[in-house]
C-alpha cells in the first residue's frame, strides 16, 4: 500500500513537473503572439493587402507588393529546392550504403545548419555579383539553399518507412527500377513529403537576412525577376527601423500576417503527419 502512495505521489509529481515545463516553453510564445496581435491588428485592412507603402507622413497605404514579392519568390525557391530535395532523397533513400550517399548526407546536415546570412552572401557572390545588381532570382537562389536540406531530409526519413515489399514486388512483376522508384516508393511516401516541403516553405517564408543581400527589397511593385522585389519580411525589417510612425503600424501589421501564414502552414504541414500517422 505505501508502495503505491510513493509511485502515486512520484506520478503526480514527475506530472506537475511536465505541466511546469510547457507553461514556461508556451507563456513566451503566447505573450509575443497577443502582443503582435495587440499592436498589428488595427493596421488590418482592404487597403491593407491591395495597395503599396504610402510615402513618410502619408496615412493609409499597404503591404501588398512585398506579399505578392514575397509569394513569388517562395515559388521561384520551391522550384530549386523541392525537386532537388526530393531526388536527393530518393537516391538516398535507394543507395543508402553508396558512399556518395554518405557524403550527399553530411552535406546536406551541415547546409542545414549554415545560418541564413551566410547563405545570402553566397548567392550574393555567385548571382548578384555577376549579374551586376540585386534581383528576385539571387533572392530565390537564396531560399532555395535554404530548402533543398529540409526537403531531402525529411523526405529521405519518409522513404525509409515505405515497406521493401513494396518494392520487391512492383520489381517481380517487370516494373522498371526507375518506374518503382517513383510511382511507387515515392507515392507511398506522398504524405510525409508534402509535410518536409510544408516545413521548408514555412522556414523560409519569414527569412529576412538572405534576403538582404540578394532582393534588397522595393517600395513598388516589382514586374521583373531580374530586379529588387519586395518581400514582406524585408519590409517589416525596413519599416520597423525607420523612423516614421505610419510605417511602424504598417511592421507591426505585417508581422501579423506573416505569423498567421506562418501558423497556417505548420498547422497544415502537423494535419498532413497526423493523417499518415493515423493511416
């Protein structure tokens, strides 16, 4: 009886302890999530999200160039880095014991813990150097590195859950090596893919120092690739700093919206593992 009053007792505690924990992990994200609502929140608006910045000391205006910059230089990222991931890991995945394999590994582990800074100064080096100016496409060349490492890791750990049976028996009945490679090993991981690209897209879509080096940022609409683009974290960035108090409404209501798409994109990547993980 005193036995289980003490694992009773050690329960409750080693509980209380638990409890403890997520408070004080939760209360710092909670408090910077209503503070930004508290302060973005009144920046909100139609004219909001359809007009650009008004010039200093100038009421109204928008962020709508630095979300549409921001939208298509997370396309034009997702076009290097997914399919590079994803290939990445299927030859991974396949040739797990090649020593190439190995060394594709550790480069990808230790791009993935280069910091994003450094990341910009080398696309600024190979894109923006040459090209003799900043661009949208140094900027996507950027948040591509970024990706491609989250990408293929997450995908190579999905692959290596799909059964081998599946593949030894897509061979025995003549499919192609290639052809089980993607219709059916690939498939089979479909789900836990689309969380690693989800994840990437989420990392990426609040990077701010890349950026800097490679799209500088534009106060106007952006019509070619090959010159600044607005981002939107650029602009909180640009408007938090300066010294003008309409474009400090404008950080703070842009910083709102960025960690709602931000949420949104966790909680839809979090959606995707719990469906695989229930089926």
């Amino acid at each position: 009886m005193n036995g289980m009053r003490v694992r009773s007792l050690k329960n409750a505690g080693m509980m209380l302890l638990m409890g403890l924990a997520t408070f004080i992990v939760l209360t710092p994200l909670i408090m910077i999530f209503f503070h930004i609502v508290k302060m973005g929140a009144g920046s909100i608006n139609l004219d909001f999200f359809i007009q650009i910045p008004s010039p200093p000391g100038e009421s109204g205006g928008g962020m709508a160039n630095g979300m549409v910059g921001s939208v298509i230089l997370i396309l034009m990222a997702s076009v290097i880095g997914i399919p590079t991931g994803i290939f990445g890991a299927l030859y991974l995945s396949e040739y797990e014991g090649n020593r190439l394999a190995s060394v594709i590994r550790f480069c990808a582990d230790v791009l993935s813990g280069v910091p994003s800074i450094i990341t910009g100064l080398v696309a600024y080096t190979l894109i923006v150097v040459p090209m003799h100016g900043f661009s949208a496409i140094a900027g996507a060349v950027a948040l591509g590195l970024i990706m491609i490492p989250i990408v293929l890791r997450t995908t190579e750990e999905q692959l290596k859950m799909v059964p081998g049976t599946l593949r030894e028996a897509s061979l025995a009945l003549g499919v192609p090596f290639w052809r089980t490679t993607l219709q059916v090993t690939l498939r089979s991981g479909l789900k836990g893919i689309i969380t690693g690209i989800l994840l990437s897209i989420a990392r990426v879509a609040g990077e701010t120092a890349p950026l800097l080096f490679t799209s500088l940022g534009n106060h106007f609409w952006s019509k070619k690739i090959t010159e600044p683009m607005a981002a939107l974290p650029l602009q909180i960035f640009n408007f938090a700093i300066a010294p003008y108090e309409d474009w400090h409404r404008l950080a703070w209501g842009g910083a709102l919206v960025l960690v709602v798409v931000m949420f949104g994109v966790s909680l839809t990547a979090r959606w995707f593992n719990r469906d695989r993980s229930i089926g």
